[in-house]
C-alpha cells in the first residue's frame, strides 16, 4: 500500500514488533521447559511433555514439562525447606530482593510482553503498556510491604508453604499478583501456571536466578489440572491461591475442606456496566472497548452486561456498532492492532456455541462487516441485544469478546438487573452525576466499582469477588492478610477452658427442676417462635440436673430465621453511628440484669459465682468494644497510580449463620454475634447446644434495646443439624463454626455451592475471657468484605 492510499482511506499499515529476542530466550532452553525446582531446572520424573503454542498462527513455540506427583513433592519439599531461612532473614532482606525482582522485570519489559503475546494471543500494545508495568509496579508495592511487615502487621506471622495455581488470561500478571504477596510476607511458593501461557513463568524463574533469589522461595512447576490437583492436595502446603473458573474453584474448596489449608479464590464472573441516561456516551462507548474487547474478553471482570437506560439504549447501541467496524483483529505482535487470537481452540468453541446459543435463545447477534484472519483462533467483537435477563447469554460467564445489552428504566431497577448473578466480581457505572454513582455503588454486590471507568488495576488496591466470584482479595493491605495469619492461633487450644466450680458442688440426682423449668422458644423476626416441628430438648447441667427444655428447630425453622434475616434491610444501611447506639443499649441493658444473667451460667455450669461475674462482666465490656469500633472500622483511600480516588469500603457480607461454640454460654454468643451484626450483617445464630439459655434469655435484651427484626435471629437445637442446614442454604453469605473439626470441614464442603465466606475453628478452643483470643479486629474483619470503588478525578 502507498502513503498516498494509506493517507486517502486512513487505514493502518501493519507494525510488526520483533519477536527475535522472545525467539533467542526460547531457543536458550532449547524450545523444552525443564521445572524450576529449588533454584535448579530440574527434568520432569515422567519425561513427559506437551506443546505450547501461539493461538495467532498455531506455530508450536515450546515443549513444557509436565510435573507429576514425584516433582509436586519436590518443589513443596524444596520450599519447606527454604522456609526457616526466609522467615529469619527478617523484613528488610525480603523487600530488598523484592525490589530486585521489579528492578528485574521492568529492565526486561519488553521480551516478557512479547514472549506473552506470543503465549497468549493478546495484542503487544495491552502486555506492553497494562500487563508488564502493572507486574512491575506489584513487585515495588509489595517490595514496600516486605518492609512493612513487622511493624505494621505485627500481631501476625507468616502462613508457611503456598500453592499457587493460576490461569492463562493474564499469565505473568497473575504471577505477580500471587507472589509478590506471599513472598514479602516470608512464605515460600510453589506455583502452577497455566497449561497454554507458561513462557513468562518460567522467564521469570530466570529472573529469580539472575537476583539471587535463595533456592526454594519460589518454585514454578508446569502441567496440567492434574498436577494443580496434586499441589491442592498436597500435605505440607498451608495455603492454596487460586483464580481461575469457578467450577474448578469449587472443587478446590471441597478438596481443602477440613485440612486447615487457608484458601483464596478468584473466579469467574458475569459483571454489570451500567449505563445512566446522563453519561457522557463517547466515553462509554471507549469504556466499553475496554471492558469486553479488551483481551480478546478474556478477562475474569470484564464488562460483559450492559445494562443501558432506556432512553438512550438505541442511541448508544448504534455509537458501539460504529466503534466496533473500526476495531482491528490480527497477530498479537502488530501493534496497531485492537485484539489479538483467544487462547486455544477450545476456548474458541466455547465461545462458539454459547454465541449460537443465544441467538437460539431468541437475541439479536450483530457482528461487524469485516472478517477475522483465517489462520489463528480469532473471534470478531459480538453484540447481542434483545438479551431477557433469564438467558444463558445473560447469565453465562462466556469468557470471549461477547457483549450482551439490556436495558432498564428505574434507577431501582438498574440496581436488581445487576444484581441478577451469582457473580460478584466487578462493577461499571456510567454517569455524570456522582451522587448518583456513589448511591448505586454499594447497592452492588461486587468486590470493585468502577465509576466512568473500567478494567483499572494496581497493586495498591484489593481486587476480588462476592458470592461465586470467591473470596480472598489481592492488592492492597486487605490482600496481605491473605499470606498472613493471626499469631493468636497458636495459642488456641485443643481443650475447652476450664473455669472455677462451687467448692461444695453437689449432684442433684433426683432428676426434679431446678429453677428454670420452661420450654424456650427460638427468636425470630423480631419475635418468639414456636419450633416448626413441634418438639423440644432437655437441657440438664453438668452434674445431670434438670433445667428445662428448648425448642428443637429444624430445617424449616433456620429457612424462616434465613428469610426474615433478608427481609430486614435496614440495619445493613445505618450509619456505624446508628449500630453503635443500638450496641450500647444492649450493654447498658445486659448491665441492668448482670445478676440474672450471670445466675443462669451458674446453674448450667456449676461453676462459682465470682467466674460467672466475670462472663457477664466480659460481655458487656466486649460490646462496649463493637460499639465503639461501629463507627471505626473503616476503610481507606488507597494510593493508586491512576488518577483515582480509590475507596476501600468494609461492607457487611450479608445473611450469616453462627454456630456458636460450646462453652462460654453467654460471652461465646456475645464474642460471635455482636461483631458480626456491628459490621451490617443480619446473623441466624445456633447458640450453645447444651448450654443455650444465656442465649434464650437474651431475647428480652433484644427486645428491649432497638434491635430491629431479623437482625439477630436465634434456633436453638442440634449444632451438627442446623449448622449443615445453614452451610448448604443458598441464601446465606457467611458462615462462622465453632465446634468440632469434623463439623468444621462439614461447614467447609457444604458451602461450596454458593461460596459462602466461612471461619471455622477445627476444632481448637479460644479462651474467650482473654481480649486477644476472644475480640479484635480479626472478627471485624471475618465479618465483612472490601470493596474497591474507583473515582477518577480530572478533566
Ligand atoms: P480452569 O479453572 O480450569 O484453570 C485455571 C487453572 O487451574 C489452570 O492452571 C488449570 O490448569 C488449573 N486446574 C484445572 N483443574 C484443576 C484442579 N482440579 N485442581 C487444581 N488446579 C486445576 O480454567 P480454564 O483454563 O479451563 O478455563 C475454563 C473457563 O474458566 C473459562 O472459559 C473461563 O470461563 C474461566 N476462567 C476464568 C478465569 C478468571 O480469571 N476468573 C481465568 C481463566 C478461566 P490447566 O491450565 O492445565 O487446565
């Protein structure tokens, strides 16, 4: 083509970057990938291979090794062993090589963005100026961090060993976001890339070398899901990092449960862009180029429902039909191009039939008059309208460039059709008015907001989901406790904590009643119920005494505490001001009937007044304290690179149920419940099973202190029963246990289906008469989820 043709229809001339020192790295290895294994490139025990290639033009670029059970071993082994020495050399050291690392990837940029276009299929211009600064700027964030770690984080300790398993959309940028983390906090890794995009993890394993990183901090192994499977399985690992699809995410929850492995999940997800009649739509038509055609729409956030005002619906359809003719498709390497080849072949079909489906399913498909180049995995840009909100389209992550629309009228019901998922990653919202954007922000179930922006990251700000998008954030400080645990835990203790008897304690074996003699109801909605099922249990103290019966709930009973928890939706909308008032009125009314109360734990326990005293005392100081922080755990602004006001919002996690434990009638409901409902939550809570009266009793302080109807909702009965009926509800957000270790990885397996946010305690005991076992932050912070909400700011 001549200038004069090229000036005369404007169109781009092909610009090639070079792939030749991508090619030189790859033939230094010989095109065949050994494992990284305790600093070493180690053969694979099986010898056995598969292919990598490039999605553009099919061409095989290398042969990668497959790690089987014999090499997990080693590298879990391998990094066990690194682990004492990393811990030792203490904050400093650790940021240092941090530093070095970032120092490392930024001086080789350029071959790591081409070595992923290569991989991957995604446009040079997106690894070059998104992918490769933004793992640069997370190994500097987190370089400060390491620093950081004992004198900011000092109430906490490293996890030990980490698996690591990571997806293919954004290979090296997934790296970093589970490495820098893990490392700068003293763990060790072990990391499992992608099948298709292995090349920039095994570059940077190069680069580990090249620091002098120590052997074993960093172990990268390559295969398959199976070998993802062995590292998840593995004994010696603490903690398992994951992002990827949300069914293989569920498998790893069921796997881990019961193990005490700590797991992070970052999965799929289905994410609103949100389009109000005002906003300024040449700016949403560039957002929505950036939301859904941005890597290929391979990307687990991606902007994949817009949601448009009526009003200007047709407007802004016919604006994104006009920008996507002029989209441009092709190699990955040419940098004037807008997308690149999706990943692999199968990926491709997916894509393929799902698009198919929905135009089965009745929607309006409109693709662009050009065609995709003939050779590669490519798939033009796709918009879909008239999409009902019920359709697998509406409904499916589809993980390709495919955009689906709908509209709505009401502010209301832009809010419900968002919501419409079991997703929760992410969140776009298109206006002009501010007020507006920060009104419907929390209103979304999502772990980022976005306001006239989209598919913004940075090291310095958590990323994650609600609901089925998982749990775990990484990025910001809220991501740090991720590689972190409470050096509190090991002082838990496998016994219950043993409190101070009468001296003259007497069994009364004549099986009469014993001062209480009543059946207790449950407590729900505001108001005491009858069990569902018509029967009540015996409760008898420690020394075999009557003293009275409880109602026996069922299943029935915890589906209507669930519902009249989700009816109440005003306590999650105070003000932390608001729920301190009310958390204060429960103390000062508890305070009232400190004899009464602390009677009741005598004639359950037999243990001696002066103890019970103590328990009640310990309560009330204990709500004291949620009442003071009600309005103190807050968030942050977080210091991202963009020009950004980033908010970190606490938000409350929704429905949770609480399985109270055992002891500690009184202060183990108070520790459990009270945080939980300071942060937002509407709780159904499961009280001591044999002791459950400090919690029936306590019913008349609800009554008495401005709690509003299924706020706290209580069914009293068999822990084991009701706490499976609770992790298995579909309508439940979280789910605290504390119990046994075998119904701890029961609450962990049954809550996989909708990804409930669990703590359990495995059995081990906290003496919750001491502050640091039994209150703090840590149950504030169990008790709710960040969100990042994005505020650009500028002309
Ligand atoms: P997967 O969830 O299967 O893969 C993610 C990672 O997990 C890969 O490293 C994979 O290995 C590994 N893996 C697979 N099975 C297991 C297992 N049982 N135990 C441990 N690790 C395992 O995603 P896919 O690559 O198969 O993509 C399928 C769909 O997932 C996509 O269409 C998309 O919808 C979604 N997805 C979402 C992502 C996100 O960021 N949220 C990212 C990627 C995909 P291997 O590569 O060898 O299979």
């Amino acid at each position: 083509m001549k200038i004069k043709e090229i000036y005369e229809t404007m169109s781009y001339g092909p610009a090639p970057e070079s792939a030749d020192e991508a090619i030189q790295f790859l033939e230094s290895h010989k095109r065949e990938f050994k494992l990284f294994i305790n600093g070493k490139w180690v053969k694979p025990s099986s010898n056995e291979y598969f292919e990598t290639i490039n999605p553009c033009t099919k061409e095989v670029l290398a042969k990668i090794s497959e790690a089987n059970e014999t090499d997990v071993n080693k590298a879990v082994t391998a990094a066990k062993k690194a682990l004492p020495e990393w811990v030792s050399i203490g904050p400093h050291k650790r940021a240092r090589y941090l530093y070095a690392l970032a120092r490392q990837i930024q001086k080789h940029s350029r071959l790591f963005a081409v070595l992923e276009s290569l991989d991957n299929g995604k446009p040079i211009r997106e690894t070059r100026d998104i992918d490769i600064p933004i793992v640069a700027r997370h190994f500097y964030h987190h370089a400060g961090w390491a620093q950081l770690r004992d004198t900011e984080l000092k109430d906490y300790k490293e996890v030990g060993v980490i698996g690591q398993i990571i997806p293919w959309n954004f290979p090296l940028m997934m790296l970093a976001w589970k490495i820098a983390p893990a490392i700068a906090m003293g763990n060790t890794v072990v990391l499992k890339p992608a099948e298709y995009t292995p090349l920039t993890a095994l570059l940077f394993a190069e680069i580990c070398q090249q620091i002098g990183l120590p052997n074993g901090v960093v172990n990268i192994i390559t295969g398959h899901g199976k070998t993802g499977a062995t590292l998840v399985d593995h004994k010696e690992v603490n903690k398992i990092a994951f992002t990827g699809s949300t069914e293989v995410g569920k498998i790893i929850r069921r796997a881990t449960a019961g193990t005490g492995k700590k797991l992070s999940l970052e999965l799929g997800g289905k994410s609103p862009f949100i389009v109000f009649e005002d906003a300024d739509l040449d700016s949403v038509v560039e957002g929505v180029v950036d939301a859904i055609w941005f890597n290929q729409g391979q990307v687990c956030c991606a902007g994949s429902r817009l949601l448009v005002q009526e009003s200007i619906a047709d407007k802004l359809y016919k604006k994104i039909k006009a920008r996507m003719e002029t989209l441009r498709i092709g190699n990955a390497l040419d940098k004037s191009i807008d997308m690149g080849a999706v990943v692999a072949k199968v990926q491709l079909k997916i894509i393929t039939d799902l698009v198919k489906q929905g135009v089965d399913e009745g929607s309006t498909l409109w693709q662009p008059s050009w065609t995709c180049p003939k050779v590669g995995y490519y798939y033009p840009p796709t918009l879909f309208t008239d999409v009902t909100p019920s359709s697998t389209i509406a409904q499916e992550e589809i993980f390709g460039p495919v955009l689906v629309a709908m509209s709505f009228r009401s502010h209301k019901e832009a809010v419900k059709l968002a919501n419409n998922t079991r997703y929760g990653l992410a969140c776009s919202i298109w206006t002009e008015n501010i007020n507006l954007a920060l009104d419907i922000a929390p209103q979304i179930k999502a772990g980022t907001a976005w306001i006239n922006c989209t598919n913004v990251f940075d090291a310095a700000a958590g990323f994650g989901g609600y609901r089925e998008s998982g749990f775990g954030r990484e990025g910001g400080i809220e991501g740090l406790y991720e590689y972190l645990k409470p050096k509190v835990d090991d002082l838990l203790s496998d016994k219950p904590i043993k409190v101070a008897k009468k001296t003259a304690a007497k069994p009364n074996s004549n099986g009469q009643p014993n001062g209480i003699d009543r059946t207790t109801k449950m407590y729900i909605g505001g108001k005491q119920a009858r069990p569902d099922g018509g029967y009540s249990t015996v409760i008898k103290s420690e020394n075999g005494d009557y003293l009275g019966e409880v109602s026996k709930g069922n299943r029935k009973d915890i589906r209507n505490a669930v519902e009249a928890a989700h009816l109440n939706s005003s306590w999650e909308g105070k003000t932390g001001h608001a729920k301190a008032q009310v958390l204060y009125y429960i103390a000062e009314n508890l305070a009232i009937r400190r004899e009464e109360f602390a009677d009741r734990i005598v004639q359950m326990t037999n243990q001696n007044m002066a103890s019970a005293l103590e328990e009640v005392d310990v309560s009330i100081d204990r709500i004291y304290y949620y009442a003071a922080m009600a309005d103190k755990y807050d968030g942050k602004v977080h210091h991202t690179i963009h020009r950004n006001v980033t908010l970190a919002m606490p938000e409350a996690i929704g429905v949770m149920g609480i399985i109270c434990p055992n002891e500690s009638s009184l202060l183990g409901f108070i520790s459990t419940v009270i945080p939980a409902i300071a942060m937002g939550n509407n709780v159904v809570v499961v009280p001591s099973e044999n002791m459950p009266f400090s919690a029936t009793d306590f019913y008349q302080i609800l009554e008495t202190s401005d709690v509003p109807a299924g706020t706290v909702n209580i069914v009293t009965g068999s822990k084991d029963e009701l706490s499976q009926v609770l992790a298995k509800h579909d309508d439940v957000d979280g789910i605290w246990y504390f119990g046994t270790k075998e119904g701890s990885k029961n609450i962990e397996l049954l809550s996989a289906d909708n990804m409930k946010r669990t703590w359990v305690n495995y059995g081990k005991h906290r003496n919750w008469l001491d502050k640091t076992q039994g209150e703090g932050t840590t149950f504030l912070r169990k008790a709710s989820q960040i969100k990042n909400i994005w505020i650009p700011y500028g002309e």
